[in-house]
C-alpha cells in the first residue's frame, strides 16, 4: 500500500490551521477540525509549491503575536486561513 501522502499521482488539498501551519492534505480524506482548505484537488507538485511560496516563516502565529507583544511591533504577517488564500487559489 503506498503512503497516500506520498502519492505523486494523487490530489491533494493544502490546509491551514488558526496557527497558519500548512498541510499538504489527500484529497479523498476527510480535513480534520481545526483545518481549512486553501488550495484544493490540484497535483502534490503544486500544492506542495503553494506551501514554499506561502508559509515562509515556521512559527505558529501565537508566538509572532507573543513576540511583537514584547518587543512593541509586529515583525511578521500572521497566517489567517481566509487571508492567506487569494481567490484564485482557494477552491472548495
């Protein structure tokens, strides 16, 4: 049985969570709570793409906000799942 995370010929989905982490998700499972869809049913080379392009900084977005709190200013975008997506990308 293959890992269906791995699947080159697969769909994939890319989830975001309230953290701004990123997912690269199959398609055919179901998104599990807490997860939002921003990109959907394209290959794993694309989404896989989309995550490089927009999940640039690693930290969960409650240590950005605990860090810009400390130091007076915000030094990163915080991931939201419906502002991270441009319309183009988001499916459903």
């Amino acid at each position: 049985m293959t890992n269906p995370f791995e699947d080159e010929t697969a769909t994939y989905h890319v989830l975001i969570n309230d953290e701004g982490q990123h997912s690269l998700w199959p398609s055919f499972k179901e998104v599990p709570k807490g997860w939002t869809i921003v990109r959907s049913s394209d290959s794993r080379a694309a989404c896989l793409e989309f995550i490089n392009q927009h999940w640039t900084d690693m930290r969960p977005n409650s240590l950005v906000r605990r860090m810009s709190q400390q130091t007076g200013h915000l030094s990163h975008e915080t991931a939201e799942p419906q502002a991270r997506a441009s319309s183009s990308d988001a499916q459903s």
